[in-house]
C-alpha cells in the first residue's frame, strides 16, 4: 500500500489515521503539486495504491481501508450528514485559504464572502453536532478533528466559545495515532 499526500493535507491526514489504526503496513510518500497533477487525474492528494488499485479521493480511501480492516465506513446517516457537513466547512477552508495566498478576499469577492459565512455557521453547526464524550471512533468526528487541527495549524478559525470542538480535539490529541499525525509545527 502506497498513500501519497503532504504532511498538512487534512484530508491525508485522515487516510494516515486510518492506515495506523487499522494496522496496515503503508508507504507514505510526500507529493508536491508537480507529482499530484501527474499521478491523479484530479491534480490533488490523497491518492493511494495498492496492488492494481488506485484511488483518489479520500472518501474512497477510507472506505476501502475500513472494510479491508473488516470494518465499516459512515455506516448511518448521521454519520454520513457530519461527514459531509464537515467535507463543505473543510473545503470552503481550503479555497478561502489558497485564494487568499493568491490576493483574492472576502472584500473584493462575494462569493469568497459567502465562504467564509458558510465556515462561520458551520462551525457552529459543527459545535453543536460534535460531543467530545463520544471520542473520534466515527470517520465524520475524526475527518472534524481533522479540519479543526488543520485549520488552527493554518490560522484560518477560532474555536472560541466552541467547546464541543475543543474538546473533541483534546480527545483526539489524546489519541496515539491522531497525534502522531500532526502537521509539523
């Protein structure tokens, strides 16, 4: 099994998760935008081999990981709901976050405005849905530890105020795996 992605990826970070906990022996291998747009057709990490199999999405990752372990991936609908849920404030992050680096803001661009609202209500949305208590065993509480981490790595969020998320990133913080995948600080 090969995972390729970057240390900071979110999304990678998940997979990486994923593989640890299942067990998995994996390769990882650090790919930089040049590599991405020639191995996946989506020009993005992760993506992932293993024998004749190639995936590039997370989501399909995970699932094949999950089940390969024997396990199962979102399987409710709530589940499924705050994976999504999380997915949208997730990549709404990600855009403002590259468009920014390129110029480009909230001030000067509508539809950047409604990104960042559409992360301002998600993450209250997210608070609200997300009990710490209940520990990051389900994919959408470790893809939201995920997006949160990543997103205070990144400045883009305070979580002020937003105690359920705090403390659902203690509780994965506390988990060997989660931490061990930490973006370097």
């Amino acid at each position: 099994m090969k995972l390729y992605g970057s240390y900071t990826s979110p999304f990678v970070r998940h997979c990486r998760v994923a593989l640890a906990q299942a067990g998995f022996d994996f390769e990882f291998i650090e790919a930089d935008n040049a590599m991405s747009a020639e191995k996946s057709p989506t020009g993005k990490v992760p993506f992932f081999a293993d024998g004749d199999l190639t995936l590039t999405d997370s989501s399909s990752i995970l699932k094949y990981i999950r089940e390969k372990a024997g396990g199962g991936f979102l399987t409710d609908i709530e589940d499924y709901e705050n994976f999504a849920l999380t997915n949208t404030v997730l990549d709404s992050s990600i855009n403002l976050f590259l468009l920014e680096k390129e110029g480009f803001g909230p001030d000067q661009i509508k539809y950047l405005g409604r990104q960042k609202n559409r992360i301002e209500t998600g993450l209250k949305e997210l608070n609200r849905r997300f009990d710490p208590n209940q520990g990051i065993t389900r994919d959408s509480a470790l893809r939201c530890a995920c997006y949160v981490d990543w997103a205070l790595f990144r400045n883009r969020i305070s979580i002020d105020g937003l105690d359920n998320l705090q403390g659902l990133l203690d509780v994965a913080n506390d988990v060997e795996e989660f931490a061990a995948t930490a973006p370097p600080r």
